[in-house]
C-alpha cells in the first residue's frame, strides 16, 4: 500500500473515531419504587383479571347483557391507576361479605373507565 493512500486511511480513521460518540447507551441502578410499582401494576391487573374469569362474575355479566370478553377487554384498555383503583375497590370489600357488592363495583368501574372518554 502506498504511504500517501496509508495516511488517508489513517486520518479517515481517527475522523470518523472522533466523531463517533463513545457512549451510545447508559446504564444505571434503578430505585425499587419503580420495580415495585410494575410489580403492583401486574399484580393489580392479575386480581381483577381473576375476579372477572369467575363463573359467578361472567353469569352476572350475561344476566346484565354484557359480554365477559368484552369486560377483559376492556379492562386491558384501562391504564395502571384505574386498574390499581378498581384493585383496591376489590380489596376493600370483606372476605366473604358481599360478593354481589364487589359484583357491581367492578361492573361499575369497567363501565365507568371504558365509556368516560
């Protein structure tokens, strides 16, 4: 190769070396609140998905008119807080209390969260 095409080459190079960023991506530690809250989000997602599969749930949708996968779906267009609210609605009812209050709390919130927009 010859010496004057070499040091073409090597300006090109260390042009192009200079140019190019040195750090194209950055990693860090991530605090636990924000694992904690896809965690929450999940788990949220996974309790009321649960409540709406029962047999109980989809035979009261049917009674009332509405179709159960219709109520999945629309549950899978909520955001994290209203699925997390409509979660805690759920949880705040007693064990073995009212079921058909639950019943209608999360008919009423699906309903409420799906049509408000």
């Amino acid at each position: 190769m010859k010496p004057v095409l070499r040091n073409l080459m090597n300006y090109i190079l260390v042009v192009a070396l200079i140019m190019a960023p040195f750090q194209s991506g950055q990693a860090s530690m991530i605090g636990a609140d924000q694992v904690n809250t896809t965690v929450t989000a999940q788990a949220d997602r996974i309790a009321v998905t649960n409540l709406l599969n029962r047999a109980s749930t989809v035979s009261e949708f049917q009674s009332l008119g509405l179709d159960a996968t219709a109520a999945t779906e629309r549950l899978a267009a909520m955001t994290d807080e209203e699925v997390h609210t409509l979660a805690g609605q759920v949880n705040a009812v007693p064990a073995g209390g009212d079921g058909l209050v639950v019943l209608i709390l999360v008919v009423f919130f699906i309903w409420y969260f799906a049509f408000r927009r």
